[in-house]
C-alpha cells in the first residue's frame, strides 16, 4: 500500500491528510494559526505560524502511517492563494508577515492603477479583475511602503512556494517554485503566454529576480530534507492553489464540469478546457492546472471573500454560538430567517461585484428576530453568493451547469445544500470525502509519481454521499433572490458614504 500526503495550507490552519493508492484516506491532522488584524481591513499572517503548523501535522501523519508500516511515495501542496509571503534566501527568515488574499489595504492603489486606463492589459493577460486580492499590489505595497528591501536576497512566493522552500532545505539549497495554477492568481503573470510578465512586474515595480520558477502543477518540484520534514525523504510532485486543488479533486476533468467549496469564503469554479476563454464581466478566468509541460486546462471562477468566515463571525464576534458544528442545528431549527437577510461584506465583495468598498448588511430584523434566524440568514447567505456566481457563469457561457459538486466545511450542513439546490434549480451533490482540496493535491502528486495512471483514474475513484434536488417553486425563488438582490445594494459602497 503506497500513499501520497497532501499539505492543504489554508487561511485559518494547516491540514496534512494522507491518501491511499485505492483514493481512501488514510490519516489526518490539523492545526489552527493566529490571524492578525492590525488595522481595519488588514489581514496578517505570521509566516512561521504557518510553517510550524505544517511540521506538526506533517510529522503526525508520518508518524501514524509509520505505525502501520505504510509507504509514503510522495508529497503534495495546496494552499490559500494570493497571500503574499516575502523572506530571505540567505537567512531563511520572513522579512514581514504575510499579506492575506482578504487584505483591502491597497484598494486605492488599484482604483489609481484603474483610473490610468491599465484594467483592460490586466485583463488580458492575466484573467483577472483589478482589485487588492490579488498577490501584485500586495507585494508592491510591502517593497514601497512595507519597508521591505528589494535586494538580491529577496524571495517572494505565494504559501506554496514558502512551504516548498522550506520543506526542500530553505536557505540550504531549497527550492524555489510554484505552479502555473497560483501564479495565475499573483497578477503578474500572463496566463496566456504561460510566463511571467515583464510589463506587468514593471507596472507594480516588482523585480522579476524574486518570483519563483513556475513548473507543472503535476509533476516534481524537488525532494524533502529530512530534518526540515519529519523524517522524509519523498518527492514533492504536486502543487495547485486551493480551489484549483479542489476542482481536481472533485474530479470535474472534463470541460462543463462545475464545483463550489464553502470554506473560509466560496469560491465556484468550472472546467473551460484547454482554450484561454476572452475576460468576462464579474468572474476571472484562471489556470486550473498543467499536468504537463505547456499543457494547461483553464477554469471560469468565481470569488466569494466571506463564507463560512461569518460562522466565525458569530462564534468569536457575537458569540451567538460556542462552536462552529453548532451552525448546522440552529439554523434548521426554523423554517427561514423571519425575513432577515445578511450580508458578509465583512472585507467587500467579491465576483460578481468586485466592490471592496462594500461592507456586512443586515436588514429585515424586527423584535422577534432570533438567534436562530441569525444563523439561518448567514447560512442562506452562502447559497445566495454561490447562485450570484452561478448566474454570472451562465451568462458567460450560455448553458446553467447540469449540476453542482460542493465541498468544504459547511457543505455537510443538509440545510445548506438543500437550500443551495432549491436556489440554482439543480441538482447538488456532496462529495463523499470532504477534504477534495486535498484530496486534489495528492492526486497531483500521486499522478506524477505512478501512484495513479491518469484524472481518467481519479474520475473514477469521485464518489457522493448525498444528493440534493431542488424543491422550490420558480416564483418562490424568484421572490428570495430579489430580496437578496436588494440587501446586496444596501452594502455596495458603503466604505465611501
């Protein structure tokens, strides 16, 4: 029995999940890490938290599958996107913490880089809308107003590419290396030309001697040291972004095919093939993977900034509920939200409004409103989002997705998927393992080490737990949606009054 790990870094903790060659899991462990908001709208990370994360859920992986006398044939990575990390190829240390993809301080920055007339050669090149979740403006901001050095020691990466770095030697011969599906999401990087821009990293001042070498996302990036580890000496042979992970995992390999992942925010991507598609209003195209030199699929996405981020909200914030498992009951224990709808803008908008100017709505509260309605309208708001996105999608493509796989923590609320199908008119389906993320990063991996043959493969192996057809009427749905519709309008802007 051979198995693949997967490091799945994610915006709150570190997952490391090893699955067997039959697709079965095989061991797990997690760690939180602290976040850090110094100022409103500022989202930090301390790149060590994340590292020291990694090696405690890594070496307990290892340690259980050596219990069992398993063999480990490789290691996969999938991580948030966007996030910046900054450190020193000499000294091996962060030089500043990481800037979150949540983190709106250059907002201004983009709407100057916008008024300029420089959103369309964005567009073009790289897919994406001009707007601070992105990796370029981030990065600009820590070289001229962070403080940060740009010299000849300087390395920038998203967390894939630091958690690379370190687990191959770090300052002692580490690799430094990402893959074309996060390297898509830096802004600074022309999905069509399958390299770095030079007039994109002009345009946001960044010198190209420290961005990481781009590699297929299947295929090896290098060996783990033992010491830095737990242990192993294995081949890295996999690495995509999360939700890129996550669309492989849910094993959506054929054009058409349509995911969400309901984690810290949501974020629905479909499978548009091997044709760069033109820019579309309110959605970015994105690489999904290569699993080969010069062979890329790309995905149409959609970015939803707060999902299951609320339920932290209401946990930590509001302490409406002590733990996030509580969420689930709550909310199903009343029909609706007594007419209350909430809008999480808690750091703007996302697709397809791509205001960060928005924030958090809450409209429809009268003096019977509960603490049950509350957690029903954060959760309805999850299936709202999604369906805006779904909409966008439609549009762009011209045919609604025949259905819709789903992911991520919240997906195991049946009050969630029941209501997400009722809203799209289609049939939801739950995979019957959760972590797809990771699930998609050891795939990857596994894939370019011969522990499966081909996504053929993995495409078999995808399996539901549960389905969930619509049971809404269409004026029914139709009367929600526009309630929504106007809520959202009451948040847009709302940073600017």
């Amino acid at each position: 029995m051979s198995c693949v790990i997967a490091i799945d870094a994610g915006t709150t903790g570190v997952r490391a999940f090893a699955v067997g060659d039959d697709g079965e899991p095989r061991a797990r462990s997690y760690r939180e890490f602290r976040q850090h908001f110094p100022r409103p709208g500022w989202v930090e990370h301390d790149p060590y938290d994340i590292w020291q994360a990694t090696s405690e859920t890594l070496a307990e992986v290892v340690r259980e599958l050596h219990d069992r006398s398993e063999t480990i044939a490789a290691v996969g990575i999938t991580n948030q996107r966007e996030t910046v990390v900054v450190w020193d190829r000499r000294t091996g240390a962060p030089r500043a913490r990481a800037i979150v993809w949540q983190d709106r301080r250059t907002a201004e920055r983009c709407d100057e880089l916008r008024a300029a007339g420089y959103e369309p050669m964005i567009r073009r090149a790289t897919g994406l809308v001009l707007d601070p979740y992105f990796s370029a403006s981030k990065l600009s901001w820590l070289l001229h107003t962070g403080g940060v050095t740009a010299d000849e020691d300087l390395a920038f990466g998203t967390v894939d590419a630091w958690l690379l770095w370190k687990l191959t030697g770090g300052s002692n011969g580490g690799v430094h290396a990402t893959d074309p599906s996060n390297a898509s999401r830096t802004m600074l990087y022309d999905i069509g030309a399958g390299d770095w821009s030079d007039e994109l990293c002009e345009l946001f001042d960044v010198p190209r001697a420290c961005v990481p070498d781009v590699l297929p996302s299947s295929g090896r990036f290098g060996v783990t040291v033992p010491a830095d580890a737990a242990g192993l000496r294995v081949p890295i042979s996999g690495i995509a972004g999360d939700q890129q992970a996550a669309l492989f995992g849910q094993a959506c390999v054929e054009p058409g095919m349509t995911k969400n992942t309901y984690g810290t925010g949501s974020f629905v991507l479909t499978n548009v093939g091997s044709t760069q598609p033109e820019p579309v209003d309110g959605l970015l195209t994105t690489i999904a993977w290569s699993l080969a030199p010069g062979a890329v699929t790309y995905a149409m996405e959609g970015a939803i900034f707060v999902t299951g981020a609320a339920i932290q909200w209401l946990r930590d914030g509001l302490g409406v509920i002590r733990e996030a498992s509580e969420i689930g009951p709550l909310a199903a224990s009343v029909p609706d939200p007594g007419g209350v709808y909430l809008v999480p803008a808690f750091t703007g908008l996302g697709s397809p409004w791509w205001d960060p100017y928005a924030r958090g709505t809450i409209v429809g509260i009268t003096r019977g409103t509960s603490r049950a309605h509350l957690a029903r309208a954060v959760v309805e708001a999850m299936a709202f989002q999604t369906a805006d996105v779904v909409d966008a999608i439609t549009r762009a493509s011209g045919a609604a997705p025949a259905e819709m796989r789903v992911d991520g923590g919240a997906s195991v609320m049946d009050v969630l998927c029941q209501f997400q199908a009722d809203l799209l008119g289609v049939t939801v389906r739950r995979a019957a393992i959760q972590e797809t993320t990771a699930l998609g990063a050891a795939f990857l991996a596994g894939i370019a080490e011969g522990v499966w043959s081909s996504p053929d493969e993995v495409n078999a192996r995808w399996s539901a737990d549960a389905a969930f057809s619509p049971t809404m009427t269409d004026d029914g749905r139709a009367g929600r949606r526009a309630a929504w519709g106007r809520a959202v309008e009451r948040s847009r802007g709302w940073a600017h009054a």
